[in-house]
C-alpha cells in the first residue's frame, strides 16, 4: 500500500462540500444563549452558562427567518435567509389568530453544527 503524499491530508481537510446542504440540524451562538434549529425551526434552547436546555423559550418552536440588520440610527432591517455571524437572527411564527410572534436575539457569535449525542438531548 502506497502512502499519501505528504500535505494530502491537509488538503482534504481543507476541501468544501460544494453540493445542495444536507445537514439539517444547526446551532446559532450568542453571548448567553445556544439556539438549535432543524429544518429552519428553533427546536432547542441552550442556556450557555448552566449548560441546561430551557424547556421553555420564546424562539421555541418558531422559523428561523434571516438576520436582522441594525441601523446607526436605529432602525432595524430584516435580512431573510441571511442568517450569520455578527449579527442579530430572527424567528417567527403566525398564531392561529392571525398575530405574528417575533423574536430577535443578540449577535451570533458563532454557528456550528451540533453532535449527535448533544441532538439526543433536545427535550421532547
């Protein structure tokens, strides 16, 4: 068996998937806060300093919509679908009386993919 050439395996590491997103399962991280979303959906939240899913959240259950950008100003621009790091995210949700529900975080700081064990804890 021949060996790989040397920097081979630094070069795999490096190379992108450049194909249609499979993974459905990401992590938005803000200074206190972990919010987990599959299919676009928040479907846990993370308290970052107890380290405890909250079983109750606001962003529970709601669609991740985009980034929120914030004006000098003040004013505040939704950016749909452009979620990302440094800036606010946004979910929503249309309750069955026809009023809309909003929840606006503070900047990501990062957004990482989940393991599966920590994806096996999301409470029910």
């Amino acid at each position: 068996m021949r060996a790989a050439p040397r920097g081979a395996k630094e070069r795999r590491a490096t190379m992108s998937y450049t194909g249609n997103e499979r993974r459905r399962h990401r992590v938005f991280i803000t200074r206190n806060t972990e919010y987990h979303v599959r299919d676009e959906v928040c479907v846990a939240v993370r308290d970052r300093a107890a380290r405890k899913f909250r079983t109750s959240h606001l962003a529970l259950h709601l669609k991740l919509q985009g980034a929120v950008r914030i004006n000098p100003n003040g004013v505040v621009i939704p950016e749909p679908h452009n979620a990302r790091v440094g800036s606010p995210i946004y979910f929503t949700q249309v309750d069955p009386d026809g009023q809309e529900r909003q929840v606006v975080t503070s900047r990501v700081e990062s957004i990482e993919r989940p393991e599966k064990s920590t994806v096996m804890q999301y409470p029910s």
